[in-house]
C-alpha cells in the first residue's frame, strides 16, 4: 500500500513539510510506503474551464498537476498538506487542487474514488481551521473517505524547529497516520473477501433555474 502526500508549501522542507514528515515516517512504520509530491515554486494556473480533460483526462495546462495524476492513479491514499495564507489553504496547492480533482471528476474518478484522504495545515498562529474545511471539501465531493486524528489536523510554528516543539501537533500527524493506516488495511481485507463496492448511480444533475 502506497500514500502519497503532497506538499502545498513553496518551502520543500518547511512547516508544512515537518507535519507531512511525521505522518510519512508513521505511515512506514505500518508498513505503508509514502512519497512527498512538492508541487514547487513555478506558477499554477487556475482552471481555464476549458474542459479540455473530459476528452483526453489531462489538464490542457500541462505542468505539476498532470505529474501528479500520473502518480494518483496507482497511489493507494493521498495526503495534502498546506500553509496558511489569511486564513485559508496558500494560492498554489488551491489552484492545484481545483484542476486536480476538476480533471480527474471528468474522467472516471479512478484516481480518487473511495481512496482515503487528509487534510494536513500549518500556521504561525491562526486560520487552520478555515484552511482544513477548504481542503476537506474536495475529498467530500470525490467520494474519498476522510481521515480523521484526535484534534484537526494541524501544526503550528513559524520555522520547523518550531513546529517540531509543537508536540500536541506532532502526535496528531502520528495519530492520523496510523489511523489512516489502519482503514487501508480494512480496505485491503474488505477487497480480499469479495466484499463488492457500491452499487454507482449515473449522475443527475440539477440546475436551480429552469423553464
């Protein structure tokens, strides 16, 4: 079994890298492999709208968020970690996130579908609670089950020495890490006795103004 976490930060081993950290070398420890996708410093478009990736399922802007999908198809769960920027997930991994999961709900969702998946912030001092509830919500609308710990997962400090002293945070990464270790293993011996997944309906789309 295979987690990919995903740093949001333009920092590679920052805050938000400390936290992601923790949860890695927890989730080794479970026997779950892991790898750190750094999404990087270049610009991230937004989505164009173009809806380009229904025909081809790729992004037509083709950077990090196509490298990433390329990896999420075999990757068994996903954690996606974030600063906070005024009280909310930072530009880049927002913009990531929006043609990431855009792309893959035009396809057919096999990147993400009832894959488990956590939200993982890190702030100086305020807004992670603002930033989780952003990012928890593109989980919740690709069927993907979410991974809880004991307290919202969070850490705080502004260097990672900081972050590292933060040791409520720290245990939460590794309380989330070995829970989200325990549900794949679940998941695994569910699959193993044939249990079949859930029955998919077509989908019905409503529009709130009509004729």
């Amino acid at each position: 079994m295979h987690v990919i976490l995903v740093n949001g930060s333009p920092h590679p081993e920052g805050c938000t890298y400390t936290a992601l950290g923790e949860v890695a070398r927890t989730l080794n420890t479970e026997g779950i492999t892991t790898e750190i996708f750094q999404i990087g410093t270049r610009p991230i478009a937004g989505c164009k709208a173009d809806k380009a990736c229904a025909k081809t399922g790729r992004c037509s802007t083709n950077d990090c968020v196509n490298d990433f999908l390329d990896i999420a198809k075999d990757a068994d769960g996903f954690v996606f970690g974030s600063p906070v920027h005024y009280a909310a997930a930072g530009g880049a991994i927002s913009s990531f996130m929006d043609r990431a999961f855009y792309t893959d709900s035009n396809g057919t969702r096999k990147c993400f579908y009832l894959k488990p998946a956590a939200a993982v912030v890190s702030a100086r001092r305020a807004g992670t609670t603002t930033a989780l509830d952003q990012l928890n919500k593109f989980f919740g609308i690709a069927e993907m089950p979410i991974i809880s710990s004991r307290f919202w997962n969070m850490v705080h400090g502004a260097t990672p020495e900081d972050v590292k002293k933060d040791l409520e945070g720290m245990q939460t990464m590794r309380v989330l890490a070995r829970n989200m270790a325990w549900f794949l293993k679940c998941k695994e011996a569910g699959v193993k006795t044939g249990l079949p997944l859930p029955v998919k309906e077509d989908k019905v789309w409503t529009n709130f103004i009509r004729d």
